[in-house]
C-alpha cells in the first residue's frame, strides 16, 4: 500500500476530473454520510470531507495504528450543503491529477472541505459494494464502516442499551454509538489500541463494556466517558453483564474474570481450554462458557459436544423465557450443529443441523424466537426450539459475526465481516382463518391454535415447522407448510368437540397466495390462477382470470347449486372470487365461472349476507360498498373501511373497521361507532359481537335495562363489566319478586338510592309510605340530620337506633365525648362507660355510676372496675357497696395496700381472712419482715405454704435426677420440664464430685431454652467445671449386679448396664440401685408352680461334710471346703457376646435350689404374669408394695410409711401399712 498517501490540508493543487477520466473512464459516483468516493472499474477514489465556515477547515483527531497503516479522519456531515471551489490530490502509481470542483450552483456560504484522498486498487479488498443500503422489511440503519473509514474492519460485536435508543458496535480500534431512531453516529469512542471483538451493556443502563486484542477492558458510562480499564492475559473474546447483579464477565482466550462496582480488585481464573462465548442464566447465579474444546460449562455442569476440539462452541445463550420451567441453554458449535441442554446437561428436544458454522445466537420476542447468524452470510430467524422460519433480510456480502434484537421491540441489527451493519424490522403477519364459532390462528410460528368462540375452549396443534396459510371449514382445517400440506378433521361430530386429528398430507411445496379448504377440496389462489385439489394432491380443475386475484371467499349452500353431477355434496361448493374490477361466483364442479358485480376500484375486501341477497365490499379507495346482487343497485356507501363482515343472523346487520374504528350498520339506522382496533374478520350474532363491546356501552345498556326493570338483560349485561354491587341488588330484586313484592316504584326507588340520587329515592320511600327505608338510607350515608326529618311518624325503638347509629359515627370519628352522651341518651350505658372509662373521665363514670339502678350489675361492676384503674379506691368502693359486693371492697383494699380497712372487713366477715392475711403475709416477707410473716401466716391458719427445705440428701436428689435424664431420653411428658432435671442433675454432681457429669449435662443444657434467671449460673457453672478433673467419683459409679461392671453416670442407652443390657432395679424412695436380678421361668413353668418349687425345702444332698483332714510327722491340718455350687450363679455367669440383652432363665432345679428369702415376687394382676427378682445380697432387706410392686429398701419405706401412712409410690393405703403404723405406736 506504499502508493497511498495522505492529502495535505493546507496546499490544494489543482486536479483534472477530464484527465481521470480519459486515464480510468468515466466513474461511478458514491455518497457517503462523511465522505464522498469515485469508483473505477480497478480502483476506488476515497475522500474525507468536513463542513467548511469562513473558508477555514476544522481538522479532527487522527487515529492511529490502522491495520493498513493509514491514517482515519473523523468528520461530520452536513447534508443540504453546496460544493465550493477547493483543490485536494491524490496520488496513483506516484502520478499527480489535479481537477477543480466547481459550485453546484447556489450563493457562496459554508460548503463541504476535502480533508484527505486516497486512491485505493480494489484488489485490496476481498469486496467492495457500491450499495451503500441493505434492503430489508424497514431499514432504519445502514452504514457500512469500510466507505466510512477507509479500512473494511470487521463488525464483531454489537449490543443495545436497554431502552433500545443506543446501537453500541465494535468497529475496527473505536466503540461506535449509533442512534437508533435515524442512525446517526452519537460519537466514536477511542481507548483500545487494537481491534475490537466484544461490547456489552449492563441491565440497568449506566454502563456498558467493550473488550479488545490489545487484552484489556474498558468500561463506559451511559454518558459516553470512560471509568474503568484493567487488562487480561490474552485478547478478549466475549462479555456478559449479569442480568441481575452489576457483575460484569469478562472472558479472553485463556482466562475469564469479575468485575463489579461494588470491589475493587478483578477475580481472574485460568480456562482449560480457549474461551469462545458466554452467557449468564436469567436468575444470575451461573455463567456459561463456550469453550474452544467443544465443550460448555465446567464447574456446575459440562457439556460435551461430539468431535471434541473439532466442534468448538462458538455461540451460547440462555433462553430469557419466563414460561420455561428450567433454564434452557442453546448450544451452537461447529460441527454445524444447534443443541439445547438444561442446567444438569441434559439435552432438550432433538439436535438441529444448520449446514453452516454458527458464530452468533440471540434470543428474540422474550425468548419465542432465536436469532442465528455465521458463516452462510445469513441471520437465520429460528423458534425457540431450533425451527427454522426464515432469515432476516437478503444475504449479506460476508459472513455474519454479531447479531441483537433491540429490546421490547421488533428490530433486529446485524454486524458483518465486511463492516457492515443492517438494521431490520420484523413484521409478523398475522396468518388465521374463521368459520362460525371456530377461529384458528397461527402462534409462535409454528403451532395452530383452534378456539370455539361460544365455549372459550382452545387447542392447540404442534407442526414444528413454519406456517405459511391457514383454511377452516366446517370439520376440515388445513394447513400449509413449506413442503407440504396438512389436512385435520374433527375426530367428533359433536358441535363444540376440539379433537382434530391428521386427515390427509399432501407432500408437495405448493405455492399459493391464497388458501381456502372444502368438504374434499382445497383451493389455491396464485396471481391470476385459482386451482382445485383433492386432499391426494390430484388438480382436478383451473380457472384463469383476466387480473390478479385480490380476495377469495367459500360458501356453501343448496342455494348455490347449479347443474348436475354425479357428486352432489361437491354440487354445494362455491366461492366468491373479486378479481379488480369484477367479483365472480364459482363453483367447483363447473369450469364457467359467474359474473356477480363489477366496480369501479379494485377490491380489498368482501362479504356475503347470510341469504346471500346482498354483497359488501370494500375497495382500494376504503369505501365499504353494499349492493343487491339480484338488481346490481347501490344500496348504500360509507367510508373509512378497510374490512367488512355481515351477520351471520341478522340480514341487515354488518360491521366493518378503519382507523382503529370499529362501525356497527343496522337497516337504515346510522352507523355506530366505537374505538377498537383490529380487523373484522366474522360476526356470529350476539355472543361473538359482545367480545368487542367496551365497558361503556355495556354500562348503558345495563342501566337502560335496569331503569325498564329487564333484570335478565340488566344482569347479564352488569356480568360483563363485573360490577358486583348492581349485581347484589339485581339478585335481592329477584329474590322479593319470587316472595310476592311486585311494586315497581320501590325497586325504582332503591335504585335511585344505588345511582347516589338520594333526595328523589327518600322522596319516592315517602310517596310509598316506606319512611323507614328513607331512615335506614340517610342512616347508613351518616346523614342524620335528614334522617330525623323521618322520625315522625316512627316508634321510640328506631329514634334510639338512629341515635346509637349517630354515637358510632362519632366514636370513629375521633368524637368521644359526643358518642358517649349519645350512647348513654340510647340507652347503651355499657358502650357508654367503655369510652368514658378510656378516657379517664372520672366524674362522668362516677355520675354514671350512680345514676345506673342497682339491678344493672354489668353497669356498675365496669364503673367500679374503671375507678379502681384509674386509682379512686373511694369512689370504687361507693359502687361495690351498692352493689352489696363485700369481697370484691376487700380485694380492692388489698390491693391499694390499705390494710387496716382489710383486716376490719376480715373480722366482720372471717370467710375472706386468706384474701387479706395472705396477701399481708406476702407483703411483710417482701419488705424483710419474716417473723410478723410467719406470725400472720398462723393467725390466719394457712397449710398453703412449706417450708422451703427439702429433706432429701444429696445422694437421693442426685439418684432421682439421673434415674429421671434416662428414663425421659424418649419420652417428653408434658408439663415436665427437662431443663429442671439437668438442673438438679448438673448442681447435685457438682456437690458429690461428679465433675465430668457435670460438664456433660452442663453442654445439654446449652442445647434447651434456658431461663432467663438461670442463664447466668449455667454459663458461670460451665467456666467453673472446666477447671475441675474430667472424671467421676469411683464411689457414684453404679455397678451392675448381674455381670459386676462399673457403668458411667451418663450412657447411650437407658436405666441398663452397658456391658450385659441387664435393666437396673431402683428403690424409689432414694432412686439407688438394688441388689436384684430379674429371671424368667423355662417354657413350660407356671408361676403356680414356680412358687411351689421355690417354696419346697431343698433337696438333701449325701456329699462330703466340707472339710478334709491330713496329719505328718512335724504337723496335723484341717481344710474346709467351701460349697459354692450355686445353679442360678452359674447362670448368671454365662454370658453371651450379644447386643441385645439375654434374660436369665431358669429351670426347676434351680427354682428348688434358691433360698425363699432372697426371692422377691411381684404378683401382676391378669393377663399379666409374676415377675421374680432374685436379690444377691440377702443380708440387705428389699420390700415391695403390694399395690404398685414397685421395690424399696426396708427401711426407705418404712419411714415413709410411718411418716405419710401409705405407700412412697402409689400412695395406697393398706392394711398392712395401718397395721405397721399401729404397731409403731404401742411401742
């Protein structure tokens, strides 16, 4: 590019227009919106140009570090402006050419100034595109960057703000702001010192970003300033702000990073492979990459395409769809391949062949549609699902690297290879079809929704691929995709049945305008050409028009028939066809058509009466035009339509639509009108015309009807503007006709009173003689002081009503004084001493008080109760003693503490002593006074109270709160509370030296609710014990008599040993562990029996005496052989190594062997057996109750007994516990 060379700016040597052209031939000539370019067959004349005042020329900024080594000047256009005589050069093979531009006419002023030429060969671009536009369904924007700027960069990012107002595009070294409402460029944005690859604006629209190679990131304001740049490792790929958050993610080609506003340092992390795309679910919580391995995602969930690094994942997007139960994302890769997955990775739907590698993928219309542009120079318009419905625009000269849907809207722009940006509006037709009640439509492209419009019901059809045309008829719908055609049919000959099934398919790609379906025909309109088909795809017949065909219409109808044929029910098929100017009737077993009408303008638009006597029209001029086919006459004209449909039972009803105006024609009646925009495309009597009836006109009718006392018509028409409260009055209406009211004037009168027209209402009530309606009326709306105009003539009762309905308007409304006296003049003295006793008004309540009667108990108790809150003892005292309540004058002077007047009333009445000693005694305790306590509390001859002392020892408290910790580890007893029994526990093992207990039981505390009063001494205890040695007193350690091993004071399981499961047997009186062992009888024993054999003396054994005698020559010796052959010992010692426990049992011969003394037998009453514990130490006496058989030591319960007269336990009181107490005494 050496023969490239800047202009000077400030020497202008004259060039030769005439020697360019005689050098090149004649030129193409190019404009630009800041430049201008002269375009040879080989090379292309290039010039930068500026507006120019007062003869200077204003330069802009150069750039640097152009690809092509040339330098960019940046100008601005000024439209409407005339050439002025200026002199630039250029250079072509070191050749110089001068030309003088001349004026293009005009007087001389501010003209456009050539800042800069360059000649560039066109060899140096892959393509150069002298159409500066790209056609498309609105094109709002269209720039292309190389004639531009010199340099064809590569557009290979671009975004919107959120509003939509601002294209931001990557362009070369610069962040390009476009405006979107015309495209004007707001300002180029410099600060990347290389190629730019990647933007992105933030949700909320403060910021945006733009990445670069130069491996750094930029952030930006809204305002067009920059903020932030930190840099990466490697060049950047790809952003993505987080829809929720301000996080940015910043992605290069072997790292990505966070950003936020809300930290200063940038979180920077490794990727195992190269980093292609990003995206973030809609929640915020997860980013996606798409990864040069093939692969998306790593941490949460990896996604694995197949060809591994042969696929590399070059587009990610998720789904913004609210409707979607999971996030979807879609996967775009270059084994040609579109793919959806969930968040686990699991694939949704079938995998899609694109047939080109995909570089970009946007989602569109709140994720329905999905945008896809790549390497087949298209933007490919897809459905959520990867169906694809079309591309956007014509193909583009390069491959398409970006594209973004302008949010909230139907714009689409789209970034090129080649610099070119397109920007495209999406007009979505609306495809349906009508036939009586049964409407279907087309949605999301590729579904077909039937509704009924009687019942409301919908259903829905799936065809996954693009609709182009919909025609329904009676029980048929077809429906016509791009290679072939569906035909359904009702599965049900029920009139409100939805159940279509697939009739026929015809697999040809039929091209057609229009599409209408028969009983066994379809109907193909093209141009001028109208075919019939069978559902086989056979054509049976055409007709050839003399012009283009510009509507079509079927019909049915024996009316219409005409000639005859073997197939009657095809006899019935006929359409109405207007070809401009003509409108024609066929019929499809006739090859003639029929002339019905021929206008003077070409038609849009038409429709047939139901007797098919009369035809409307609408043509180009949007005339709606109705003739009378039977005389071709006029029958009427209006304007402003641009569709037209007849009732389909009413002969002189239509309506036609324009200018968002919806118009109603009845007979000869002028037109009515109402906003509403739309298409009319049917009307099927009342039902149907009720879906466009605004409030308003319901709201007429309804009152229209109310006011002519039509209840049905009036219900029905308050039913669709829901307005309840003439609804209720409706019903109550209805109600007291069936009772028998049949007089009008007062259902008119309630309704006057409904309408807020009180005085003609209270008027009515008066003329009727139903003055008490009108009091309740100004009664209800607080209008009291009309409403007493109607006391008159009424009793006493309704005047009180009306004044405690006037005292209640006065209590809410802050007027308390008021509402009392009203309340009290009532009658309604408790209300009234409520709100008196509120307020504190003292001399009222005690004015009150003593004007009630003494048979108004109610009355006087709240008077007194109130004197005594408000501290007037006195005057509380008055009212109880009217009423004659001693008892409650005595708790009133307990309670202020006057005790002298409590004790005297206390002497004149001995049966209320403990309401005032009690209180006394308590109040003498409270004020240190323990000794006058104690004398009051035996004057007064109270046994409510003991003394605050217990007379158990440590040890029992001690066995009692442990036997309690185990046996409630299951069982939560309510009213008993845990806390209390670690307590005792936690303080008794502390006094006794239990110290590793204590902890123990201290730490479960910590796991309860605490008190508040004893939160202190458990945390001080819990300090205290950690200082003390973490064991037990070997003395406390319970021993289990069966296997003699020593247990831990808190074990896993419950009140057994942990060695041989062997339940403990507790004395429960101190709760200690009693020498006993249970055992169980051999299968076959019964207790009858095992007491017999226990009770029998034992058997008499003939072996050795004992002992043994020897003698030698210096000694004599005598051994005594002990006899320890004990059977139920020898039981007791044959362990087993199990986990569950393993009883005792015992045989005849060991029940024979054993002393009856250290048996100890509990008689269970039926069906409940004897239990037998054998006691190992028979010299320590153990007794049962013979009520509860709970087991005790002898003494224990004795003292017990002696002390309470029955049993520690069960409290059951014996013979035998009497006779033990009598026997005490004597002695």
């Amino acid at each position: 590019m050496e023969h490239l060379k800047e202009a000077n700016s400030s020497q202008f040597p004259m060039f030769s227009m005439s020697a360019a052209s005689r050098l090149w031939g004649s030129p193409d000539l190019l404009f630009g919106s800041e430049h201008f370019a002269l375009c040879w067959d080989d090379f292309l004349l290039f010039a930068v140009i500026e507006p120019i005042f007062d003869g200077e020329i204003r330069e802009k900024r150069v750039a640097d570090n152009c690809q092509v080594g040339l330098q960019l000047i940046q100008v601005v256009e000024q439209y409407g402006t005339t050439f002025t005589k200026h002199v630039f050069q250029g250079h072509h093979h070191h050749e110089p050419l001068t030309h003088e531009l001349t004026d293009l006419g005009g007087e001389p002023g501010p003209g456009i100034g050539v800042l800069g030429v360059l000649f560039v060969p066109l060899s140096d671009y892959v393509h150069i595109s002298k159409d500066a536009h790209v056609k498309g369904f609105v094109t709002l924007l269209c720039q292309t960057v190389h004639l531009n700027y010199v340099t064809p960069y590569s557009i290979y990012s671009l975004c919107f703000n959120p509003d939509g107002t601002h294209l931001v595009v990557a362009a070369g070294l610069q962040v390009l702001v476009y405006d979107t409402s015309d495209g004007s460029l707001i300002q180029p944005l410099k600060g990347h010192k290389d190629m730019v690859y990647c933007v992105c604006y933030a949700r909320d629209g403060k910021r945006f970003a733009s990445g670069s190679a130069d491996k750094s990131v930029i952030v930006w304001t809204s305002k067009l300033e920059g903020v932030l740049k930190y840099s990466h490792s490697d060049a950047l790929q790809c952003l993505a702000y987080n829809p929720v958050s301000p996080h940015l993610a910043s992605c290069s080609i072997s790292d990505f990073a966070f950003w936020s506003t809300e930290q200063k340092a940038v979180q920077k992390f490794k990727s195992g492979a190269r980093i292609n795309a990003c995206a973030w679910t809609n929640d915020g919580q997860y980013l996606a990459l798409g990864l040069g391995s093939g692969c998306a995602g790593e941490e949460k969930s990896r996604i694995e395409r197949p060809g591994g690094s042969q696929s590399p994942v070059w587009a990610l997007a998720w789904n913004p769809s609210k409707e979607e139960s999971a996030d979807v994302l879609c996967v775009a890769d270059w084994s040609q391949t579109l793919s959806f997955y969930t968040m686990g990775g699991k694939l949704v739907g079938k995998e899609r062949n694109l047939g080109f590698d995909p570089l970009c993928a946007s989602f569109f219309n709140k994720g329905e549609y999905l945008l896809l542009g790549g390497s087949n120079r298209l933007c490919t318009l897809m459905t959520k699902d990867g169906v694809k419905l079309g591309t956007v625009g014509d193909e583009q000269s390069s491959w398409v690297w970006s594209c973004a849907a302008r949010p909230d809207s139907s714009y689409v722009a789209i970034g090129c290879q080649d610099g070119t940006i397109a920007y495209y509006q999406l007009l979505f037709s609306t495809v349906h079809g009508l036939y009586k009640e049964r409407y279907a439509f087309r949605e999301n492209m590729t579904d077909v929704i039937i509704q009924h419009l009687l019942t409301d019901q919908k259903v829905r059809i799936k065809c996954r691929d693009l609709i182009k045309k919909i025609a329904i008829y009676k029980h048929r719908l077809a429906v016509q995709l791009p290679e072939r055609v569906v035909i359904y049919e009702l599965y049900s000959a029920e009139t409100t049945g939805m159940h279509y099934r697939v009739r026929e398919k015809i697999n040809q790609r039929l091209e057609c305008n229009l599409l209408v379906v028969c009983t066994n025909h379809l109907v193909l309109c093209l141009e001028r050409r109208l075919q019939c088909l069978t559902f086989n795809g056979i054509k049976e017949r055409e007709w050839v028009m003399e012009s283009a065909i510009r509507y079509i219409q079927g019909g049915g109808g024996t009316t219409w028939t005409r000639g005859a044929t073997s197939r009657p029910q095809e006899r019935t098929g006929r359409g109405v066809i207007r070809c401009f100017p003509y409108v024609w009737k066929i019929y499809l077993d006739n090859v003639f058509p029929v002339n019905l009408l021929k206008v003077d303008a070409a038609i849009r638009c038409l429709d047939l009466s139901p007797s098919s006597n009369k035809l409307a029209v609408v043509d180009e001029n949007n005339h709606c035009l109705v003739y009378d086919i039977h005389n071709k006459n006029l029958l009427f004209k209006e304007s402003n339509a641009n569709s037209v449909a007849w009732n389909s039972h009413c002969e002189d009803m239509l309506c036609f639509s324009g200018n968002n105006v919806l118009s109603i024609k009845a007979g000869n009646f002028p037109v009515h009108q109402q906003k509403l925009m739309g298409f009319v495309v049917g009307v099927d009597a009342y039902r149907v015309a009720c879906l466009g009836v605004t409030d308003g006109d319901w709201g007429s009718l309804a009152h229209a009807a109310l006011d002519g006392l039509e209840l049905d018509v009036a219900k029905k028409a308050f039913i669709r503007i829901k307005d309840l409260k003439y609804l209720e009055l409706i019903t109550d209406f209805q109600d007291r006709q069936r009772k028998g009211e049949t007089e009008k004037d007062l259902l008119t009168a309630d309704i006057l009173a409904h309408r807020g027209k009180f005085k003609e209402a209270a008027r009515l009530y008066q003329k009727l003689g139903q003055e008490q309606r009108a009091l309740n009326m100004y009664t209800d709306l607080r209008m009291f002081d009309l409403a007493q105009e109607f006391l008159g003539s009424v009793d006493s009762a309704d005047r009180k009503a009306l004044i405690r309905k006037k005292a209640d308007w006065a209590h809410n409304i802050n007027e308390p004084r008021a509402a009392a006296e009203m309340y009290l003049s009532a009658g309604d003295t408790v209300k009234a001493i409520e709100i008196i006793g509120e307020n504190g008004w003292v001399d009222m309540l005690v004015d009150v008080g003593r004007r009630l009667d003494k048979a108004d108990r109610d009355g006087l108790m709240r008077v007194a109760r109130h004197l005594a809150r408000l501290g007037q003892p006195g005057y509380a005292t008055e009212m109880y003693r009217k009423l004659g309540d001693d008892r409650s004058i005595v708790l009133l002077y307990v309670e202020a503490r006057d005790w002298r007047e409590a004790f005297s009333l206390a002497d004149k009445h001995p049966e209320y002593r403990d309401l005032v000693y009690i209180p006394y005694a308590q109040w003498l305790a409270e004020n240190d006074k323990f000794v006058e306590a104690q004398k009051v509390l035996g004057s007064g001859q109270s046994e409510r109270y003991d003394e605050p002392f217990t007379s158990y020892m440590p040890e029992a408290l001690f066995n009692i709160s442990r036997y309690l910790m185990n046996e409630l580890r299951n069982l939560q007893p309510k009213g008993v509370s845990q806390f209390a029994v670690l307590y005792t526990l936690a303080k008794q093992a502390k006094t006794l030296g239990a110290y590793k207990l204590t902890r123990q039981v201290l730490d479960k505390m910590q796991s309860l609710r605490v008190p508040p009063r004893f939160q202190e001494y458990v945390d001080l205890s819990s300090l205290m014990v950690r200082a003390k040695p973490y064991h037990d007193g070997e003395d406390l350690l319970p021993m289990c008599y069966r296997c003699s091993t020593y247990n831990p004071l808190m074990t896993s399981a419950a009140n057994c040993c942990t060695n041989c499961r062997q339940p403990f047997v507790h004395s429960f009186v101190s709760f200690e562990i009693l020498p006993l062992v249970e055992f169980q009888l051999e299968p076959g024993i019964s207790d009858e029996d095992a007491m017999r054999l226990i009770e029998a003396p034992a058997p008499v054994t003939t072996e050795d005496p004992g002992w043994s005698q020897s003698a030698g020559d210096n000694f004599e010796a005598l051994r005594l052989d002990e006899q320890t052959s004990d059977p139920f010992t020898a039981r007791l010692l044959s362990l087993q190594d199990e986990e569950e426990f393993v009883p005792v049992i015992v045989n005849r011969l060991t029940l024979q062997a054993m002393d009856p003394g250290s048996v100890l037998v509990c008689r269970q009453p039926p069906p409940l057996g004897y239990q037998f514990y054998r006691n190992l130490l028979p010299d320590l006496q153990i007794t049962l109750c013979p009520s509860c058989n709970k087991l005790f030591h002898v003494d224990d319960f004795e003292m017990q007994v002696l002390q309470k007269g029955h049993c520690p336990f069960c409290r059951s009181e014996s013979n035998t516990f009497k006779d033990m107490g009598e026997d005490e005494t004597r002695s």
